[in-house]
C-alpha cells in the first residue's frame, strides 16, 4: 500500500505529496513529450481522516475541477483526466 501518493505504471510522471492540516495536495509534472491521460492517484489519508472533496487546481484551468473519488481503507482513488505538464489535484479532509 502507498503511504504517501502512488502513480500506478506511470514512467514520466512524478508526484509529489504535500500537506496542510485540512487538506493533502498531488503535484504532479509530466516529463514526457504528450500529455498523461487518465492518471490513476491514490492518496493515503491520516488516521480518522476522511476525504471531503479531490479538486483540480492548475494553471492549465480557469477555474478548480471537482473529480469524483473513491475512498476505502484509509486511501481516496482518483482519476486525473489529463496532465499537459502540471496538475495539482488537493483533496480536502474532514
């Protein structure tokens, strides 16, 4: 299991984790020559802390992109539709 940010078969591709009190953010940068589409992330959450929302909030975008995600066992899934060269996807907890 992940215990930070996992990017499943994605060579190219690197996440990195960081992290305020109410919210854990994926900055992802793609390092490859074309976009990465439907980038599968999963996200270990803190102990007794639940996922409230996955939004993508990127220079590439005028405005957030709420994503759907799944949540099980301490880790939210989600699937990014496309990264050009930067994403950042922050998931809200409660």
């Amino acid at each position: 299991m992940p215990t930070t940010a996992d990017l499943p078969d994605r060579s190219g591709l690197c996440a990195e984790l960081t992290e305020k009190s109410d919210k854990r953010m994926v900055h992802l940068v793609n390092y490859r020559d074309e976009p990465a589409k439907q980038v599968l992330v999963r996200v270990r959450l803190p102990e007794g802390r639940k996922a409230k929302s996955v939004v993508l909030a990127s220079p590439e975008h005028e405005a957030e992109v709420k994503l759907p995600f799944e949540q099980q066992e301490g880790l939210v899934g989600f699937t990014v539709p496309r990264v050009g060269v930067y994403e950042i996807a922050v998931v809200g907890m409660e």
